[in-house]
C-alpha cells in the first residue's frame, strides 16, 4: 500500500513513465513488497500555484 | 473538522454526489459529530498521473 | 488504486475497522473496482494540531 | 523545509499572491526559518469536488 | 472548508496557537468566508522523517 | 519545491535514508532542479491505521 504523492511541475508523459518506474524501484528497496503494491500520484502545479520564499513561481525573473 | 481526500479517476456528478453522501454517513458513525462538521475533496486523477505497479494507468492494457 | 486519507481525532480499533469497511463500500459503489484496490489512510490528530476558526481544538471550553 | 497545502476555491492571481505572502509570514513567526525554506501549495477545486455536511458545494442553493 | 495542512517540524502550543490565529486571518482576506470555515492541521515530523537535498534532516551537522 | 509525501509503514534509520536519496535521485531525473529543490516527507502508518480492501492491515492473519 506504500501511496506516494508528488507535487511539482508539469511533465511530459515520458518523464512521467520514467519517474514512476524510478520511484517504485526505490519503494520497492525500502520496503520490499511486491511492486503491485505502489501506488504513485504525480500533481502537476501551475506556477500560480505554488508559492517559494513568500513569493509565487510565476512571479519570478 | 473530520477531512477526508479522496484520490481516484473521474466521477459524474451523480457519482459524486452519492459518494459525498455516503462518506458522511460512514464518519459520522465513526465520529459522532454533527453532519456539518466533515469536510471531503475529491480529487479525479487522470491516468498518466497515476502509478501502480510502477507503470502508468494509462499504459495498461 | 482510490486512496483515501482521513483526517480526525483518536479512534478506537473498533471504530476504525467498522470505518474502514464502510468507507470501502461506499467507494465500491462509486467507482466499481475490485474492493482490493481501496487503501485508506486514517491520521489522528491531538486537539494541539487541529485549528477551526482560528481556534486550536484543545483551547475549546 | 516546511510545506503548506490549501485547498480551497478559486482565487485570482492577486488574492494568490497576497495569500502566499501572509503565509510565509504567519510561517516565519511560527518556525523561524529563512524565508526561502517555506513552500505553498495552493488547490483550487470546483464546487463538484468538494462535500460539507454530507452535500457538494455546488449543490448548495 | 478551505482547509490547510502544514507540515513541519515541532512547535509548543503557544506557537501552534499564534500559528493558527495568523493563518487564518491570512485565509480570511483571500477566500472572504466566515472564521469558523477555516481548519488548520499541524503535523510535527521529526528530523528522521523529512528529506531535503537528499538528505535527512537529522543528518545534517 | 517538487515535495514528495510517503505514506508506508515504519522503517529503520538506514531505510530512510537510502529511500531519500533514491526518491531525490529519481525527481532529479525528471525535473532537472538542483537537488537542494527537493523535499521529502516520509509518513509512517502502524497496521491500524491503514485499511486495504476493506480490511485493516493489523486484521490480516
């Protein structure tokens, strides 16, 4: 039942592929049970959405 | 303030509706606070954001 | 792979097996997987971590 | 490192940015921290995805 | 119900009770709702539990 | 500010800190941020506290 959720910015669907397989090879050392076993939630946030140091990523530059 | 989130695919309204309805039934039997007080988001999760086994929902199949 | 996470106070064994399987049920009707793909994740919070209205729960009364 | 999560309605820009900096704020009294430590997650969701006292939002008048 | 989840590290009551008074004045001029709609969950995690760099925090020094 | 949030049951010292460094070596693949970007939060659930397929994990055997 490992769940883990991931919030960051967009992603192309290859990086996403590659970001699950990665992240649950990683669970599956930690935890070792079966991969069916993971599940993963990626959370693609605009940078309106997403606020560092007090000030939004949009904002920045 | 009892808060439960709630990550799955897409829901109609109706779905939702039912879903929402049934939720509070089940906190309030656990709980025993006023209706009022439980709060649900629903959150619908598209399948390429989403990893089970370490594979994309939408590469299934 | 709905995940649900639950946040409120304390609760006894009793009361969480019969609010996982109630939970359960109503999330096997709105989605219709397999009942084996629902994880639940209960969290219980101390009335030192919870605020409602500006309030922290332990400062209530 | 601390992170924020916000789930509520919608909100323009402005309200965002104005939000993330009075967070950051009531942050750095609480934890005292650099100011690039704190981080903001803001959720906007509809009326459909969000259930109070057993109704959806959207249901309500 | 705009609800909001904070995690960090340890705080003494007093400062969960500032914390929470401030983020919810800070919540109040965005989403323009009652008080008593805010709710505020505090997680503690301690130094073992939180990553940052790539690093636990209690490995830090 | 990519934040990963790892909900499992508990784990040694050495686990968390191998799964810390294997988790930020995978977001760094897919976001291409300085490593310092990333924070992990790692949650650790007793068999109480987590329901699958309608079961508690503390029921199971």
């Amino acid at each position: 039942m490992p769940v883990v959720q991931i919030d960051g910015g967009p992603l192309s669907v290859e990086k996403k592929r590659e970001l699950c397989g990665n992240i649950t090879e990683a669970l599956s050392t930690a935890y070792g049970l079966p991969k069916s076993a993971y599940i993963i939630l990626i959370r693609e946030n605009t940078g309106e959405n997403v606020g560092v140091g007090g000030e939004l990523l949009c904002d920045r530059h």
